[in-house]
C-alpha cells in the first residue's frame, strides 16, 4: 500500500486518473492486516485496488465524476465492494471516468481530464480511463470499471492493460449507479490474465439484490487457467467485419500478428460472420440512451446530490438542479433518450432498435457454433490526442464499433494488449469474446498469448 502511494504521489499530477484518494483508511487497514499477520483462505490478501468513481464504497464520495453528485457519499458498498472487502483488497480510492459513464476518452469527466500514461497528450480512453490509467501507471495492482459499451476494454486496449468485461449477470450491479441498467456490467482491469481472473473470481457470484444477477456457479477462475500453456483444440473466429476496412493498418498488424501466434500454439482459426454489425452503433445508442435518461430521472435535486438553493417551484428546482447539475453529454443523451421512448417514437426507434438487438445477439449465438473465441481489434485505432474528438460526438459514437455488440448480446468479452503500434508507438489491444459464461476460455487463451 505504501508502494503505490508513493507512485501515486509520483505520477498522478501528470496522470490525474484518482478522484477520491482514501490514503489514510488503506493505510490503516494495511497496518491491522500486517500486526494480524498473511491468510491464505484470502484470495486478495493485502492488495492495493482503485475502483471507478461510479461503484459506490462506503463513506468515500461517490460522484460518477458530475457535479450532480459532487457532495454524493453513500453509506453502503456495493456488492462487488464488499466482496473485495471480504477477500482482504485494499481500496486506495476512486478513478475518474466520463460523466455517467458516457464516453469513451474519460475527457466527459466535470473534474479533471485522465492522460495516457504511454503519452500524457493522449487519452486513456473510457469511460473507465481513470482505473486503465491508474493500472498502467502502477498506481494500483487492479482497479474496477465498468462496460455498459466497450469501457472496460477500449481504455484497457489504450493503457495497454487487460480488461473483461464478464458475461451480463455474472457480477452483481447492486451498488452501480446505473448508465444503461440492461448493458452494464463491473469488471476489473489488470496487468495480466492470471491477475483478472483472480479478480473475478472474488467479485462474481449471485445477489438477491440484483434481479438480473444469474444464479450460477463461479468457477474459480484463478485455478482453472493457471496450469494452461498451449491453445491446442481451441478454434479462434475472425469475424470479417472487424479486420476490413476503417481499421488502422498498425491495429490490424498487432493484431494479426497474436492470432499468429494463437495458431503457432496451436489453435485453429476459421472466418466467422457478425453480419449485424453495421447496425451496432445506432442500436446501441438507442437502447443506451433511452435506458439512461429513465436512469437519470432519480437526479432531480430532491434525493441526491445537487440541489439548486435558489428555486422558487418545484419546477424550478428540477430544472435549475439539472441543467446545472448535468455536463454536455448527458443532457444530450438524456434528451435523446427521452425522444426515442416518448409516445408515437417508441416503436419506430426503441422497439426496432430491441428487435434488432436480438439479430446482433443471434449473430454471435450462430458464430459460436463454428468456434470457441472470436477475436478482433478492440478499437480501430490507438489511444488519440486529447482535444481531438471531442467536439464530434458522432465520431466517438463510431469510434466504439467493435466493444458495444457485446454488450448488446450479453456476453463476455476481454481486452488483452498485443504490443504498441508501429505508427503511433501507443500499445494495441485485441479482444477475445467467448459464449455466455465462458469467461474461462477466454482468459485461458489470453494467459496463454500474453
Ligand atoms: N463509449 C460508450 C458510451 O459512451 C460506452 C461507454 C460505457 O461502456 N460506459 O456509451
């Protein structure tokens, strides 16, 4: 714990990944574990842990890095908390993301603006680039995200860190402040396989307090990948949709050049189709948003966070403490949103948008029959400067192409780094994606190539 307080006291005026740094409590809490000595039955015993400011930790704010919520201190851990409680991590505090988890640069964050620890005039990606930047910084040993459209995996993918985001109701949202409640999933972000599968293990499991959390077995992920050393039997897709055009030649090369090596180890590789996926991203937002802006209906100045001192109605005091309390991008989001679900749009944008949801998923579920991983670039490009997209949110809206089918579908889907590009010299990350519940198979094949 010390270790990465100091290497936080070092990096962090360049990185700006941390929002909330509860030094003293890990401290103290390191100190009682060190005078009560090690214990094996403790998977995470001791280990230092940043978790995006979205997750709520008791008595530390948790802000969702809005205004809305600045003063916002919940007085219960989330489920996953509680879990890496019992499992003896230390939480050193909370990553900065994009306001509510929308976007995909942390540059949305009302606080401060996350830099690429390989290029501090880059971004870190997002909306989980606090936890990817931190992890890559050597800030912490692990940190949590979450994915509701690729924000686990397109930051890891930019740090040059390993993400997951595990398969829909595999990790408990109790305690999440929800962006899009049917996509978002906590995972954590790692430096290697073996120490996201380890995270995993502890954080999963079945809540009660979750309604969509699956009641199923975890295996322990830790001890079913350890011993794994080849791909042999294994059969990796390509999906022809994610290794064509709009992808960077030095993204595609990196890229190429592990599934190289998957087949050096022994896998087989065949082609596979996604054939959906042109519709991804106007589907994604429709469901996203719409989900969003019913989400963030509870933020009206009366129950949480900011309340505008000086309203004179109850109409007032809605409006004022919102449109304050809001950034850009969650107003639009929240507008839009409203749109697609209001009377007389509804069946022309949001049921369209669920039924072609499902084709998305079958596509995957059809892919499956023909492999056991699919695998492609996770972003079309590496981590890009700072200011650059950010005046287009349309932009970055393509931008998530290959991370947000996934979430569309429910399935899990890793983001592992493949080296730096040649171009950019920024690290490259490629993605595993396996049937529901095989979080296993894609760890196993990411151990085994890193
Ligand atoms: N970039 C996507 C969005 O802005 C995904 C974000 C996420 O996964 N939270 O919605």
């Amino acid at each position: 714990v010390a270790a990465c307080l100091s290497r936080i006291e070092a990096t962090e005026p360049r990185i700006k990944a941390i929002l909330t740094l509860t030094a003293e409590t890990a401290l103290e809490r390191a100190k009682a574990m060190d005078a009560a000595g090690p214990d094996a039955g403790k998977r995470l015993w001791g280990v230092p842990v940043l978790i995006k400011d979205a997750i709520c930790v008791a008595d530390a704010p948790t802000t969702c890095a809005s205004k809305i919520l600045e003063n916002f201190v919940p007085f219960y851990d989330a489920a996953c908390i509680a879990k890496l409680r019992d499992a003896g991590a230390i939480i050193l505090g909370k990553a900065n993301m994009d306001e509510f988890a929308m976007g995909s640069s942390t540059e949305n964050s009302a606080f401060k603006v996350t830099a690429n620890p390989w290029d501090t005039s880059r971004v870190p990606g997002g909306s989980s680039g606090g936890s990817a930047a931190a992890v890559a910084s050597g800030q912490c040993f692990a940190a949590l995200g979450t994915d509701t459209g690729g924000s686990i995996r397109q930051p890891a993918a930019f740090c040059g860190t390993l993400g997951i985001k595990p398969t829909y109701g595999r990790v408990s949202r109790y305690g999440l402040v929800a962006y899009g409640s049917s996509l978002d999933q906590i995972g954590p972000l790692t430096r290697n396989a073996a120490d996201a599968a380890a995270m995993l293990t502890v954080i999963s499991g079945h809540d009660p307090r979750d309604s969509t959390s699956a009641p199923r077995e975890v295996p322990d992920f830790e001890a079913a990948i350890a011993e794994a050393k080849d791909l042999t039997g294994l059969t990796i897709g390509l999906p022809d949709e994610y290794w064509g055009e709009g992808v960077d030649e030095e993204v595609r090369a990196a890229c190429r050049s592990a599934v190289d090596t998957a087949q050096k180890l022994g896998a087989n590789v065949v082609p596979v189709s996604l054939p959906h996926t042109p519709y991804a991203v106007a589907t994604y937002y429709i469901v996203a948003m719409a989900e969003a802006s019913s989400n963030l209906a509870r933020f009206d100045g009366v129950r949480y966070g900011y309340r505008a001192p000086d309203a004179n109605s109850l109409e007032e005091l809605y409006e004022l403490s919102r449109s304050r309390g809001f950034g850009h991008e969650v107003k639009r989001r929240i507008v839009i949103g409203t749109y697609v679900l209001s009377a007389g749009y509804y069946d022309a944008y949001y049921r369209k948008a669920a039924q072609v949801r499902r084709l998305i998923r079958q596509d995957f579920l059809d892919a499956f029959t023909k492999c056991d991983v699919i695998c492609g670039p996770t972003s079309p490009f590496a981590a890009f400067p700072i200011g650059q997209m950010s005046g287009d949110p349309l932009k970055m809206y393509l931008s998530d192409i290959f991370t947000i089918s996934l979430n569309l579908a429910g399935l899990p889907g890793l983001s592992m780094p493949v080296g730096l590009g040649k171009d950019s010299h920024m690290p490259i990350g490629m993605q595993l994606f396996g049937p529901a519940f095989d979080e296993t198979t894609i760890l196993r094949t990411a151990k085994v190539l890193g």
